[in-house]
C-alpha cells in the first residue's frame, strides 16, 4: 500500500485488506464507514442483501451479488433495530466512491428475529463475474422451507401394484416357493407311505417264513410238519467220537458229535467214562479204561451198546486242542467255576462269570478241569462248553474248515481224514450259530449201564439209536436186564445168550424187582428172532409180548423170581 496517497482523495484511495474468504483467499476492499449512534441497520444475514445510495442520494439502490457456489456464511455485524428508534437515511460520506461497486462479505448474524422484507427495487444489472465473489448468501427469508420437488419424481406412486416389477417378480418368489414347500411335504408323504408298505410287507414276509419254516410257537407250518414227519420217520445221521486226551495230568474224556442232516440240528453227547461196553470176548469194560488202552474196538463197542453207526474216531490230544482253539481266534463261553493257575503244568487261570474269553491254553485247563468231589458229569459239562465254543468260531465253508484242520497238524485216524473232519465241523458250526444245537451228557448206572431217561430221551432221540432196521437171518443184539434181585442168575443168563451167538446188550439191574420173566421186541419182524431167545433161555413162547424196549437192543430180557437157570 502506498501510504504517501492523500487519504481524503477518494479515488486515489487504494483497497485494503479486510479479510479471507472461506478457501483461505485475501478479499480487498474498502472499510465500511462506522454507522452513527442510534442507527438502524438491517440484518444482513437473513437478507442475505447489501443496500446503498445511488450517486444523487435520491434513494437506494439494491445490490443482488452474482451467484456463487453456496460456502460457510461469516458472521454477520449488521446493526439491531430496537423499537421507537427513528431511522435516518444514510448519506453517503466524504470521499465515498460512488462509482465502484460495493463488495458484500458474508457475516454471521447474531440469534434474533427475522425483519421484514423491505420493498423490492429494481434489480441492478450484473456486472461481470469477480474471483473475490463470495458464495451465494443463504436462501432469503421467508422463501419455501422444502425443496422444490417435482411431481414426476413421485411417478410410482400412481402406478398399481400388480404391474410393478418388483411385485411381480416377488409374487413369483413366493409362489414358487410356496409351490417347492408343497413338494417338499408331498415327497415326504409319498416317503413315508412307501416306507410303511416296505415295512408291512417285511413283517408279513417275515411273519409268512417263520410260519412255513415252523418256527412259531402257536401255529404249525408246512415247515414244523415237514420236520415232524422227517423226525417220525427214518432220520440220516452223520457222527465222530471225540476221545480228548490229557497230556498233562493223564485222563481221557469221551463225545459222540453228530449232525442230523434230515432235521438239520446237530448235538454233542457226553460219554461218562463209566459207561459199560463190551470186549470181544463179550465181558464189559469201563469206556475210560479201553480208551486208555488204545481204543481199538471201542467205536464197534458203543455202536453195540447205543444202537448207533458211527463214522469215524477223532482222537484229540490236549496240545491240537489248544492249537485249534488259538485258530479259530479264541471262545466266549459262560464259566462256572474259577480255575486256579498251576505254574508246573503251565496252566494259566480262568475266571469265572458270563462271557469269558479263552485263549487255547485257557480252554484246555477250563475243559480238562475238575474239582476235588465233583462228579464226571461237572467235567464233561465244561468240555461240552469248549466244543460249542469251537464249533461256532469254525468256519462254515468247508474247505476253509478242512485248512483249519489241517493247521492244527495233528495225524488223524485212517477213518477220518481232514477233508470228512472239516466238512462234519462246518455243518455243525453252521447249527451252532443259528442256535440248532444242544448237549447231552449221558446219564448211567453206577453199574456203567444207561438208565431208562438215558436210552429214551439221548439214545434214541439225540442218536437215534435203534434195532428196527436190522437185516432179516441176522442175529438179533439183545439186552438183558435183571429184575431179580439175584446176580448169580443174571450172569448164568448171560452166559447162555453168549453161547447161544447173539450180540450181547447189559442192561444193567432194574429200580425194582418183577415176579415174572418178559421178553419184548419194538419190530414185527424181530418178533421171531425173540421167540428164539425165548427157547434158548428155556421160557414158553407166551413171555414175548410187544412193546417199548426199555434197553436199546433188538430184543430185550427183563429176568423175573422166576427165572431158573437151566
């Protein structure tokens, strides 16, 4: 600024600085003359206009800035009006330059209430477009307070519902989904009824298999006639004996295993070791004792004495037991006794309880073992367990049961080779799981002969032990039972049986004794072979009768007191 100017020459005076505006750019101008005391000024913020003279002071002149971009206004110091303040018209000062347009800057107006507008006046021609332009002040008061909004803005508002887009894109999404829930349940329906015909049809499958097969308890089948008529009538039975011998402590125990093939059931019968047979020379012997001796004979001594044909002899040593049970993986049985551990046999404990698992050397200790004052029968129990629990672990193809066998490198009687033992094993595991199975230990007499349940129910039942089938010319095997009380007659009795060539059957002593002498035959046609035994003991032919043989043998002598030995 060049302050040598003469301050009182209002054209040589030069723009000052009065302030920036909001971008931080200097504005240049005159400094507004301070209004005298008492004058009314208008606030110009809410105008948001600037009023001056024109050169001659006639009156004023309305000063419209040009449009600029709206900015933060400043504040505004324009003057209050206070009530009964006269207003004087403002006369231009000294100096002032009426010709050079006058620059409004934005003020920040102090909170009061708006003035009224004043009077328009003609609006003064634009002058051109200046970079120290403020903003456009805010909107006049008084104007409308909402945008200005026009009615094709809110177009959509007279369209309907159902030719919207969006409404009909959303009506579809409902109804397809809508339509899918419905599917969804439908499937579900069809599912389910599906299901319930599946499972009725199973029921009644099952139900229709069980009755032909005969296997419910209140209706007989075509299967439980069928098997009832095949149990009636001639039976087809395949059967071992099964002699375990203890290598460790001595002893022997004996088993007849046999499968029924009509029925389809399969059995182990237990053979006390007391169990009478007779020797070549016709005397009776222990079964223990003429296994211990070698055994020659003794498959020929039990057919005589049960009625029975068996196929083969499987001598089983205690050591091929343990190694067949470690073969098939071990057994699971129910043990009912505790077997203590005995460190010089190297025999290890098994416990006592349901469902003991038992390795070989456990199995061979459980089935050999007895208690001090136990009976044979509690042995030859455990023995039977041990064998059900082989025959459910043997495999039920038969050729992978003859490779068991053969693992178990034992030498096998000449009458049954490995390829006969694994197929018998086979079918009698295959009963064993499906629970077509039992085990019998068969009841004798103190005097080694079988008593009347032993022959009825196991005999003739269980091995189908029986006589009927015996050729015509042959002689019959015949039994003999003393019901006199009198040993001496009995074996005066066997003598002349014995020397008359029929096969002789001890029937051992009767419960009780019986006045009169009675022979009987279950066989129309073995009753003349028993007339003969009738004459070869010197009774009269009325002591035959017909009836049930309380002795499995073809013909059996009942001796009464009256009895003379001839």
């Amino acid at each position: 600024m060049n302050d040598r100017q003469d301050p009182y020459d209002p054209y040589a005076q030069e723009q000052q600085l009065i302030g920036y505006d909001p971008y931080g750019r200097p504005v240049y101008g005159q400094v507004p003359a301070q209004p005298a005391p008492g004058q009314q000024q208008y606030d110009q913020g809410y105008e948001q206009q600037q009023y001056g003279y024109d050169p001659q002071g006639y009156g004023q002149q309305a000063y419209y800035p040009q449009q600029q971009p709206q900015q933060p206004a400043a504040p505004d110091y324009g003057q209050q009006e206070y009530p009964g303040q006269q207003e004087y018209p403002q006369t231009p000062g000294y100096g002032y330059d009426t010709q050079q347009s006058q620059q409004w800057i934005p003020q920040q107006a102090a909170p009061e209430p708006p003035a009224p507008a004043p009077a328009p006046a003609p609006a003064a021609e634009p002058g051109p477009a200046r970079a120290d332009r403020v903003p456009e002040p805010r909107r006049p008061e008084g104007g409308p307070s909402d945008p200005d909004y026009r009615t094709e803005q809110f177009a959509f508002i007279d369209q309907p519902d159902e030719d919207s887009e969006d409404v009909i894109d959303w009506l579809k999404f409902t109804e397809s989904r809508t339509e899918r829930r419905e599917e969804a349940r439908r499937r579900g329906r069809n599912r389910v009824v599906a299901l319930i015909v599946v499972l009725a049809l199973f029921v009644v499958g099952g139900v229709g298999y069980l009755w032909y097969a005969g296997k419910l308890p209140f209706l007989d089948g075509p299967g439980r006639k069928k098997d009832a008529a095949a149990a009636s009538g001639p039976q087809k039975r395949d059967m071992i004996v099964v002699h375990l011998h203890n290598t460790k402590k001595g002893g022997t125990s004996t088993a007849l295993l046999v499968d029924n093939v009509t029925t389809k059931k399969g059995a182990t019968v237990l053979l006390p070791n007391t169990l009478g047979v007779a020797k070549d020379d016709g005397t009776a012997a222990a079964l223990g004792k003429s296994v211990e001796e070698g055994g020659v004979g003794v498959k020929d001594s039990l057919d005589s004495v049960l009625g029975t044909h068996i196929g083969g002899t499987w001598r089983l040593d205690t050591p091929f037991l343990e190694n067949l049970v470690e073969l098939v993986g071990g057994i699971d049985t129910d043990t009912d006794v505790a077997v203590p551990a005995d460190d010089a046999a190297k025999i290890p404990a098994v416990g006592q309880g349901p469902k003991q698992h038992l390795s070989g050397a456990m199995a061979v200790a459980y089935a050999t073992y007895r208690g001090q004052g136990e009976p044979e029968a509690k042995q030859l129990d455990r023995l039977g367990k041990v064998l059900y629990g082989v025959l459910r672990k043997v495999p039920g193809d038969a050729k992978s049961a003859t490779v068991t066998v053969e693992s178990m490198g034992q030498i096998l009687d000449p009458s049954l080779n490995a390829q006969a033992l694994g197929a018998l094993l086979s079918r009698l595991g295959e009963h064993a799981k499906e629970g077509a199975y039992r085990t019998d230990v068969l009841a004798v007499k103190p005097d080694g002969t079988l008593t009347d349940d032993a022959n009825k129910n196991v005999v003739k039942e269980v091995l189908g032990g029986s006589f009927t089938a015996a050729q015509a010319g042959t002689a019959p095997r015949v039994g003999l039972k003393d019901a006199t009380g009198d040993e001496k007659t009995q074996v005066a009795a066997k003598a002349a049986l014995l020397n008359g060539g029929y096969t002789f059957v001890d029937g051992g002593k009767a419960d009780k004794t019986q006045p009169t002498t009675q022979i009987t035959y279950q066989d129309d046609a073995q009753r003349p072979g028993a007339v003969e035994v009738a004459k070869t003991l010197g009774l009269a032919e009325t002591v035959v009768k017909k009836g049930e043989n309380a002795v499995n043998a073809d013909v059996v002598v009942t001796l009464g007191k009256d009895y003379k030995p001839s």
